[in-house]
C-alpha cells in the first residue's frame, strides 16, 4: 500500500484549510510522521501557497540532486539542478526557498516551486517535494532601498526593527534589483575589506561574471566606513560594521531580501 | 533618580533612637562618639554618587552622575590645596571600560558630571573619590558603588522552536535563541502549557536551563503520554547587563502535536496467519509498529560531528549505514530512540546519505528503511569572494 511523502500530507493539510501557515512553523517537522493514506486526496485548488504573509517564509536542504524544471511535470524544460554546496565555493550548505507546491492530480506527485540562486537573477523552478527536505520557517523580510540607500529589516508583523544606511554598487557594477534571500552567514576573516561578517545572497552581480565565486552578491561589513552610505561598491550591499554586526545577530537563513 | 545610600546601619539607627528604650540608647552613645571622632580624625566624610535615570533612547543617552554630600575639609580652603578627583567608569556593550576624571574644588556640598553613554550601555560601574593635598588635617574620602542604570541593559531576544510533533509516549523539548545580550547569564526557563491554555495561566511541566552568553538553549526534555497539542513559553531572566525577555504565550513556533498513536494503514500493519486450531477464523492482523518510525537529525549541515535517531515503538534494532557503507548496529535504545553519532570531519565536503534500516519485534514484518542526506560544509569563518 502507497505510503504518503510528508509533502503530500503537508498539501493535503493545507488544502483543507489548516496549511503550513496556520499551524505555524512545527509543522513541516510535526508532519514528517508518515500519516494514514488517503488515495484520491483531493480535487482543487491544485496550487497552494506556502505563505499568504510576505512576513513567513519556508526554506530547505536538497534530498538528492534533482533536476529543477520549468513547470511541475518531468516533461517540462530543466532550468537548474539542486545542488548540496554553494556555488561560490566557500563550502556551505545549499538551501533553497520554497513559495508554493502543487499536486499534480494524475500521478499524485507533489512539486515545489523554489528559487534558484543562479543567473539569471530571479530564476525559479519546480522541483518534486520528495527532493527537499522538512520545510523550515523563517519571519521577516530584509528590504534594501538603492533610491535612499537604506537597508530596513521587518519583522514578522511589517515592523521595522532595524535599519541603517548602506553602501550599494557603484552605477557601472549596479547592485541587481529583485526579490532574493539570505544564502550563508559567514564570519569573515583574512581582511577586514568585508568587515567582521557577512552574508551570502542568492543575487548575483549583473556584470560581474568573471569574479572569484562567481559574483555573488553579498551584504557585509567594510574598512571604509567613509564611502557610507553611497554607492562604491562592485554589487554588495555594504554595512559599517557596527551595523553589520547587530543584523549578524537578527538575520537568519532564508530570510527573503526585496532590493528596489 | 538612582540612589545608593552609603550611610551604615549605625548612622541610620541613630535617627530611630527615640523609639528605643533607654538603655539601648546608652549602649550606642560611646560607639558613635567614637564614630564621629574616627571620622573627624581619617577625613572619611561621607558622599553619595546618584544617577540621572538614563538610556532611555535607542541611541544613546546621557547620564548625569551627582556627587554631593563632600564635606568642607577643617582649615582647608580654595586655593589649590584641595583638588578633590572624581572618576566615573562605564563599560559599553561589548566594548572596554572608559574612564572619565574631574576635579571639584571648595567650599562645595554637591557637584555633577554628564557623561554620555551609548544606547544600551549595559552595567553601569562608578565610583569616585577625592584626596586633600593638605597635610595639617590630611582628609581624604573615597566611594565606590556601582550604579546600575536600569534602562541601559541590552535588551536581548530570544526566539523560539518547538520539536517536531510525536506520537504518545515520545518527547519533545523546546529550543531558544538568546541573540543581542551583553556577556549574558542567568537562566532560561521553559514552560509547557495546553494549546489551549491561551493564557498560559497553568504550567504542565517546567525545566530551567542555566545561560552563559548568547546562543541556543534547550528545554529539559518531556516525555508525553497525553495526546492533544500543547505549547512551550521561553524565558529569559536577564541579569545584571541584560533586560529579561520573554516569547508571548500562543507562538506558533512553539505548539507542538502529541498524536494518538495509531498503527498507520500503509507500513504498520502486516497480516500474520494464525493456526485454525486456535482460531476460527483464517487471518487477524496485528501491528509491526506501535508508533512511526521516524529518522531525525539527518537532513541539514554538519560540521564536525553528527547524531542521528530512528524512533518507532516495535522496533528491535537498526542498524545505519553511510554511504552504502554499513556502521553499526544498534540493538539497544536510549530514551525510545536508536541512536548513531558520525565523527564527520573524515567525510569529504558535500552531501552524505544516511539509511537506518529497523528490524521490528514482529518477527513476520519486514525491515523498513528510512533515509536522509546531510551536508557536511566548511566552517562559517572564511574569506568571502563576493562581488565586494
């Protein structure tokens, strides 16, 4: 007898009024029990969204190495492959953020529409939810504003409980407008060019293919705490590092980061 | 307005003295002579340092520190003779104790210093003294207290995340992140309350977990034999340099489901023949499991080491393998759970595959298998190659 995946009785639970947002963060892991069958699940809506706040948001590790494609269906067009490490090569464990999931009602698989951290910047795809992992639940929203160059930081409720000036790309290396996340948390060390840390995005810098990682774009510290706030940067986001050091402590993994 | 009184319980029972019978008041008349003469003699006048209540501004305020009650110094006066210092120290969240210094000078009863502190100073140390340069009287006085301006504390965070949900009889444990505090310590406690306890007015279980600086903190772990759902509240004491915190009764985060248990339709349960002789009818069914098997503490990033546990009630033993590559067998649980803890620092970086295959008590059920991939990364503390 067929055994549900967690995701299939995460979407059967949401499509029945008590999804993931309303039982609140345990349930991706209180769901990881494996729950009685029930064959034929349901008709509609076939689409649910992970999160109806922009101040709740689910995040993974990859399963296994699955190709990521451009709609729920194997026959749709790859645009991606999950990778466990990420790209930049620092070592760090992948993750990937999670919007929606959706059961495809003929072969009652379940697939999970997920962000790459990739060029082009914004690329998503649909992944089968047997790919990922338990979903984990992060709060608020990271809001980087190149017009007033101010970083603000919500929390879940839409309050700002943080914020400071920033230093973004210089006009010739910009720093990509777009709706990101939070990729590595490092503590930098070897230089103080970065500052005492840093955070890894799932940005990368629209000109700057040939740099060393890759050109992702990053939010950390700097020793030239003068040129804040500006615009001196090759794409980071530059905090002085007092700054940096107090967001170290407030921003977590997979929080979502909207630069307008 | 913060006062540390420095008067010693002698002075201040002399103004409660009428109240006392007479021979009580006799007893005291030789010692406080004595007193007030010692006094006289050393120079020992008494002062109080107070403080302005302060920080109450995100960013930073200014603290006024009073100095008053100086004693006009017998046969000294202005002119330089007497150039009584004064110091008062403070120590900045995270940051070296600054020192700033004064001079007063007489006649004088009361004087003041501002010092600005920086938002959430924490604890607030000051003292002061101050020495006469005369030598005919030779007085000096000093006062140390520390003065702890309330508002000045860190106000520190903390985040919370209940366990996954069990079956009856299994445990659950809540988790706490104490981020933005100063050297913390103290204790957090934690309290299980019923889901729909929406006050949280009564505690089903507590455990206090003891603080030493910022970081994560576990509950004492609950084994829970009543289904429903419940949740866990977070405290944080706070101490000296840090501000008590709390999570609000109702988070999300912290409601946590104890199931019925049921054997589930599609692994736990396994038709098992039964001799006719013994009964009637040809096949009754009982189950492989009691409870889910479970894997946890596999799926995610690992460092340096990792410690993985199948949960299921039947099972008999596991055994786990890495990679394909079989490590041990477990055939005796600890707590419900079967455990494995992997030295990870042997393993390349990248994705691992961890499979624990049970066999159950039911002799006639099959081994299940369950499975999770880990990552083992690289530390956190690197040089980054951003695009800068």
């Amino acid at each position: 007898m067929p055994r549900l995946s967690i995701h299939t009785a995460r979407w059967l639970l949401a499509t029945v009024g008590i999804g993931a947002l309303a039982i609140g963060p345990g349930a991706a892991a209180a769901l990881s029990a494996p729950v009685p069958s029930a064959p034929g699940a349901t008709s509609a809506p076939s689409v649910i969204a992970l999160s109806n706040s922009p101040g709740v948001s689910y995040w993974a590790y990859p399963q296994v190495g699955a190709t990521v494609r451009a709609a729920p269906s194997v026959h749709a067009r790859a645009v991606g492959r999950l990778r466990f490490l990420t790209a930049d090569g620092l070592g760090q464990a992948q993750i990937y953020t999670a919007s929606r999931e959706e059961r495809v009602p003929k072969t009652g698989v379940v697939w999970t529409d997920i962000s790459l951290p990739q060029r082009p910047n914004g690329t998503t795809g649909w992944v089968r939810a047997s790919a990922l992992g338990p979903l984990h639940v992060v709060y608020g929203l990271l809001v980087i504003d190149r017009s007033t160059l101010r970083a603000t930081l919500y929390n879940r409720n839409g309050h700002a409980i943080w914020s400071a000036p920033v230093g973004i790309g210089r006009p010739s290396l910009p720093t990509p407008a777009g709706h990101f996340y939070v990729l590595e948390k490092l503590r930098a060390i070897g230089g103080a060019t970065y500052g005492p840390f840093a955070f890894a995005t799932s940005a990368y810098a629209p000109t700057l293919t040939d740099w060393p990682g890759g050109g992702v774009v990053g939010i950390h510290g700097t020793n030239q705490p003068q040129l804040i706030p500006g615009d001196p940067s090759h794409g980071c986001i530059r905090l002085r590092n007092g700054d940096i050091t107090t967001l170290w402590h407030l921003l977590k993994i997979g929080t979502p980061i909207d630069i307008s | 307005m913060i006062t540390d009184s420095p008067f010693p319980p002698a002075t201040r029972a002399t103004s409660r003295r009428g109240r006392w019978p007479r021979k009580h008041a006799r007893r005291l008349i030789f010692p406080l002579v004595l007193l007030t003469f010692a006094t006289f003699v050393a120079g020992a006048q008494a002062h109080t340092v107070t403080a302005s209540t302060a920080c109450s501004s995100a960013t930073g305020n200014s603290v006024t520190f009073y100095w008053s009650n100086f004693a006009n110094p017998a046969g000294t006066g202005n002119g330089g003779r007497n150039t009584p210092t004064w110091k008062i120290a403070y120590t900045p969240m995270g940051g070296a104790t600054t020192t700033t210094t004064g001079n007063v000078s007489f006649p004088l009863n009361s004087d003041s210093l501002t010092v600005a502190i920086p938002a959430r100073a924490g604890r607030v140390v000051a003292s002061s003294a101050w020495t006469s340069s005369q030598t005919t009287d030779g007085n000096s006085s000093s006062y140390s207290n520390n003065l702890t301006i309330p508002n000045c504390a860190a106000q520190p965070t903390i985040v919370t995340t209940a366990s996954p949900g069990i079956a009856t009889g299994g445990t659950i444990e809540d988790q706490a992140v104490l981020t933005g505090a100063n050297s913390p310590t103290g204790t957090i406690t934690f309290h299980l309350y019923a889901q729909s306890d929406t006050t949280c007015s009564t505690v089903l279980s507590t455990g206090t977990t003891t603080v030493n600086g910022n970081g994560s903190y576990a509950s004492p772990v609950v084994t829970e034999n009543t289904a429903g759902n419940y949740q866990w509240t977070a405290t944080y004491s706070g101490d000296a340099n840090n501000a008590a915190a709390a999570d609000s009764c109702g988070q999300p985060a912290e409601q946590v489901a104890v199931s019925v248990v049921v054997a589930p339709v599609s692994v736990l349960t396994t038709p098992v023949s039964v001799p006719v002789s013994s009964v009637s009818s040809a096949t009754v069914t009982r189950p492989c499991l009691a409870s889910p098997a479970q894997l946890t503490g596999v799926i995610g990033k690992v460092r340096n080491s990792l410690s993985a546990h199948l949960t299921g009630v039947g099972v008999k033993s596991v055994t786990f393998y890495l990679d394909g590559r079989k490590l041990v067998t477990v055939t005796k649980p600890s707590h419900g759970r079967f455990s494995i803890t992997i030295n990870a620092t042997r393993l390349s970086y990248g994705a691992h595959r961890l499979v624990a295959k049970a066999t159950l008590r039911n002799g006639s059920c099959a081994r299940i298998s369950r499975a999770g991939t880990f990552v083992r990364v690289r530390a956190a503390a690197v040089l980054p190659v951003f695009a800068g």
